[in-house]
C-alpha cells in the first residue's frame, strides 16, 4: 500500500484477529526518507505500458509519461497534488495557511506535552535522549512561505513549504482480541470498527480519502457526522484541502494536533503513526469516533474508523 503501508498492516492484523487466526499481532512500518536518492525512487518503467516519446530525454525529472491507454503513468506525486489545486481551485495562500496551521499545532502539542503520548523516546549514541519531533518548524509564517518557488511545475502553486517534508520515522501499534485483552487484564485504547480501500485515476491519487471514507463509513452504517475527529495524512495541502472541500469536512476536526506538513511522511510509517495521532486526538478531546485516512502514490486510498475505549 505505498503511503499507507502501515495502516494496512494495521488492518491486517485486526481482520486476522477477527477471521480468529491469532489474537496478538504488532502492526507498523519504518521509512528512513533520507535515504531516498534526489529524483525519487529510479523506477524500472514498464515498456508495456508507457509509450516513449522522443521529448522524455530532455523533457526534466518531473515530466509524467504517457500511458498506451491515454492516462499519465509514473507521474510525480507533486504533479497529481498540481492537477487536484487546479481542478478543485485551491489556491497557493490557502495551501500555505493550511501548511502554518499544521506547524503550529503540532508546536502546540509538542509544548503542551500531548505528543508525549505517542512518542516512544530514543536514546543516542551520543547519550542525547530522541523525544520531541524534530519536524515542526518554529520559525515559518506565512511570508516565509510565500517566498519558496513552485517545486514542481512552472506558475505552480505546490512547493517545498506547503508539501510534506522528508522525514525518517517508525511507528507501530499493538492489537490483540477483546477475550485476550480481558485475560492479560489489559485496557485497550480504542477499537478497529471497519475499514476499507479505494482507487481513483493515478493523476489524482490525492483524492483517494475520498471514496476510501465514503465506503468505509458505509460499511459501518455512519455518517461523516458521525465522525468526531479525522485525521488524513498531509501529503500536501493542496491534496488535503481538496478531500476536506469535496467531503465538506469541519476543519476544527481537521488534524488537531497538525500533521504531515509538519510531522513528515516517512511513507512505512505514516499510517500506524496516524491511528496512534487518532488515538490521542480522541482522548485529548474526550470524543469516541475518529477516521484515519491517506491518499496512496498510483492511486488509491485507504481509511480505517475507529473508536476511543479509554
């Protein structure tokens, strides 16, 4: 599941646990961003599927090709966040507003303490203890932002400041069946209601929250209403503000405690990462129901319901 790798696995082992094939499983992933070559992941193109053109050669990193069929394929994710700002009309300065809200409310919880709820500390070889997230940024504002240039295409309105930056992260969850939570005299935080994936056109693949949320709320008989708080991973904010703008998402319910803009999206990670945010949203703020959603590169989505125990 790319992006939303993590979640999957969370999925997983929830759905084995239902099926009874096991009833403890330890869910999660790693993504260590910096590691990621300049240019992306040098992908090995599939001859039957793209139609070479003799403009590819000098065309840039950031040209999509063309798929047989009619579509783009192997199209830089910046460019599908591009396609959703034009088609939904979301503007540079509402992406850049979007991206200083997701900083200072991550600042907020990372003063506030409530980030210390999810953070596992790391101690370092240099005896320094790794607690506090190094990704939110302090010092932005919204002039700052307005000076960084287009990353992707030329007028555009996607850049560095408003996209999800490459961040190195781990997450991972512990789910086990509600008889062996009661054995182990174990309280668990919260529940796996349902979940379910979607796919939409690789040129959109932002857009995948959206019919993902749709089903899975389906699934569970529910109304978005219904949905105290939902947390969706900021891939970039344009991709963001397109979901909250077609699902009509009150955005006090947005990511309370920021998100990926200012957190990173260390793809392995990001997914677990999200439900434990959720997880800690809902307890923050005394509420039962939270989604958990992220868009995923080729196009798809994924969304997972859960609700607050303790």
């Amino acid at each position: 599941r790319f992006c939303a790798s993590s979640l999957q696995a969370v999925n997983m082992a929830a759905q084995n646990i239902m099926l009874g094939f096991g009833d403890v499983f330890v869910a999660g992933g790693v993504e260590n961003m910096s590691r990621v070559p300049m240019g992306g992941f040098n992908p090995s193109y599939n001859p039957r599927l793209v139609k070479p053109r003799e403009e590819d050669a000098s065309s840039g990193p950031y040209q999509p090709l063309e798929l047989e069929y009619g579509y783009s394929s192997y199209i830089p994710m910046g460019i599908t966040a591009e396609n959703l700002a034009r088609e939904y009309h979301i503007s540079r300065e509402a992406q850049d507003a979007f991206a200083l809200r997701s900083h200072q409310r991550a600042i907020a919880a990372t003063d506030n303490g409530t980030f210390k709820r999810e953070i596992v500390p790391v101690p370092l070889p240099n005896g320094r203890l790794m607690e506090i997230d190094e990704g939110p940024r302090r010092d932005t504002s919204l002039e700052r932002l307005a000076t960084l240039e287009p990353a992707f295409i030329k007028g555009g309105s996607v850049t560095a400041g408003n996209s999800s930056p490459l961040n190195d992260g781990a997450a991972a969850a512990v789910l086990m069946s509600a008889q062996r939570a009661r054995d182990l005299g174990i309280m668990p935080l919260a529940k796996v209601h349902t979940m379910a994936v979607a796919g939409v056109r690789p040129d959109i693949m932002g857009f995948g929250p959206v019919p993902a949320m749709r089903k899975a709320l389906q699934r569970a008989g529910m109304q978005l209403s219904d949905i105290d708080i939902i947390e969706i991973n900021e891939a970039f904010a344009a991709q963001t503000l397109s979901v909250v703008k077609v699902m009509g998402i009150d955005e006090e319910k947005l990511n309370p405690h920021g998100g990926a803009i200012a957190l990173g999206h260390p793809l392995g990670c990001s997914g677990a990462r999200i439900i434990a945010t959720l997880i800690n949203d809902l307890q923050t703020a005394d509420k039962t129901f939270g989604i958990a959603t992220l868009c995923i590169g080729g196009g798809q989505g994924l969304a997972t319901i859960i609700e607050r125990l303790a």
